[in-house]
C-alpha cells in the first residue's frame, strides 16, 4: 500500500492553490496537512534531562515505545511518527501588509485534524480574528496521554521548523518564503503544549521574533521558565488563561513575577502590546478550553486585539 505521508507530499508538490501574487490578497482560504521533514517526531534522542531515552522501552522483534507518566506505554509506530504539520491562510490574507504567524501547539489526545481544525475550531477562530496571520500547527504525540516535545527539546530545531514553514506557507499561497522568514511569530500552548511551548522559550529558538506568547489552561509545570522569560522580553506580550486544572501553576508564574518587580494584570487586556502581561481566572471546562474559556472562542477575542496587523 502507497505511504500515505508520500502521496500528501506528492501533492503538494504539484496542487495549484489559489495564489495572492505580490501585493493582492488571497481570494481563497487555504487549509492544508503536510509531512515536514523539521517535525518534533519521530524523536530518537533522550529526555531532556539526559537521564534515559525517549524510546525507553524494546520488544523482542524490535518495537520501541515510550513511557508516558499519564499514559502508559506508547508505541513509536502508532503515537510518535506522525509528521504531519497544519498550515493555513485565511481568505484575505495580504502579503504586502504587516503579518505574523501564530504558532498553535495543541495538548494531550489530540490530532489535527479532527481537534485542532474540528473540535477547536483554531483554523476559524484565526480567520475571525481578522488578524492578517497565517496558522501552523504540528502533531506531537498522536491521539495520546504525553506532553513530550520531542526533537523540539533541542536547541536550534524549531527554527529549522520554522524556516520549513515558510517554504511551506509560500507553496501554498504564492507568496516568497523570505516573506514568512521574517514575520513575528506568536506562540499559542494549550494544556500539554506547554511543554514544547517552555522548552522553546528557554532555548531562545527564532530569538526576537515572537511578538508574544499565549497560554490556554496550560500552566502545567515549567513556570519558572515561562516567568524568566516574560522578565527578559518585556517587549512582548504574555497572556495566560487559565481554569482549575492549572491554577496552581498560574499562581507560581504569578509569585515569581511578583518577586521580580512585575505585575500580572488579572483583566483580560483591552490590547494586545509590549509589555502586557495578563493572568486571567475562569471557571471553564478544561476540554473545551480552547472554544470557551475567559469569553467564547478566547484565542479569536485575543488576537483581535492584537493591533497593527489588520486584514
């Protein structure tokens, strides 16, 4: 039977997509699965600590799996060689006007396309915003219990993500690659993204370009990575919603600030700026998170408020 990875790629390579040329805007929206090369798995490295492998576990023919705090054993063929990276562009999208790429990592049980596009509606809320961004999302473990970042524990590779992106994004829509190399970037965690989410901020991957960083009840260890950081980029911003399941990781981010002479705002921002930074309570369902937190379709309300970046 055909590699399904192959036949997409295929495809890709040779679809004719709805092009902008240089200074129009995209007629249509654009939404599209793809396998990169740069993707956080297959991962045959350690853990991050160094102190075992990833694939920690052998059978006898030869099959490698992982072990999962919360899930168990997974087994790399099913769970951890999923390629697959989202990329979408909204109707309207206008190259030749400012842009940013917002960088969705979804949580635990997931895939892409039946949570991220499906259930969570992320490609639609980015399109409502009237943001003039375009979407990347790539699979971590598929359809699993596990948080693991994979090759994105390791320094320097999600900027080679990213630039794969980019060539990724200009295939789709016409536009030059250059173009997305250098759009800012924001960073959007729900749940279990934090960890790839935390590992990316410490290893200061693509450096200065996030604009800023956006947590969806994701707090769920690594507070103090995400508090050193919002100390050392006070010129971006820093949005943290969060319900009961990580409060408790919501209020250390909030006491290490504190500590460091900064105050989180507890109001959902009127803007999206440099220098925001908001820790924002709700009683909110920690599954249906993404769609109803803080306000209805929380990642929509927020990008709208990042300003300087009108569709």
């Amino acid at each position: 039977m055909p590699d399904r990875r192959a036949i997409v790629a295929g495809l890709l390579a040779t679809a004719v997509f709805p092009v902008a040329s240089q200074g129009a805007r995209l007629r249509k929206a654009i939404s599209t699965i793809v396998p990169f090369k740069a993707s956080p798995f297959p991962y045959r490295g350690k853990l991050p600590d160094g102190s075992a492998p990833f694939l920690d576990v052998t059978t006898a023919d030869g099959r490698r799996g992982h072990t999962s705090p919360r899930g168990g054993i997974y087994w790399e063929a099913e769970t951890y060689s999923d390629r697959s990276t989202l990329l979408a562009v909204p109707k309207g999208f206008d190259p030749a006007k400012p842009a940013v790429i917002v960088v969705f990592f979804h949580g635990n049980g997931a895939t892409l396309q039946r949570d991220v596009v499906g259930r969570q509606r992320v490609v639609a809320q980015v399109e409502a915003s009237g943001l003039n961004a375009v979407l990347v999302a790539p699979q971590f473990a598929s359809n699993a219990q596990d948080s693991s970042a994979g090759n994105f524990w390791t320094p320097g590779y999600f900027a080679g993500f990213m630039a794969e992106a980019a060539q990724g994004l200009a295939k789709v829509s016409g536009t030059r690659a250059a173009k997305f190399d250098a759009m800012p970037v924001v960073l959007v965690a729900y749940s279990g993204g934090y960890n790839p989410a935390a590992f990316i901020l410490r290893n200061g991957d693509i450096g200065g370009r996030f604009l800023g960083v956006i947590l969806l009840d994701a707090v769920f260890d690594e507070a103090d990575i995400f508090a050193n950081w919002i100390a050392r980029h006070r010129k971006s911003f820093f949005v943290s919603a969060y319900g009961k399941s990580s409060a408790s990781g919501n209020a250390e981010i909030r006491q290490l600030l504190a500590g460091k002479g900064i105050n989180a705002s507890a109001d959902p921002p009127k803007r999206l700026e440099a220098g925001t930074v908001a820790l924002l309570a709700s009683d909110a369902a920690h599954d249906t998170f993404v769609t109803r937190a803080f306000v209805g379709n929380p990642l929509q309300w927020l990008l709208a408020r990042l300003h300087g970046f009108p569709r």
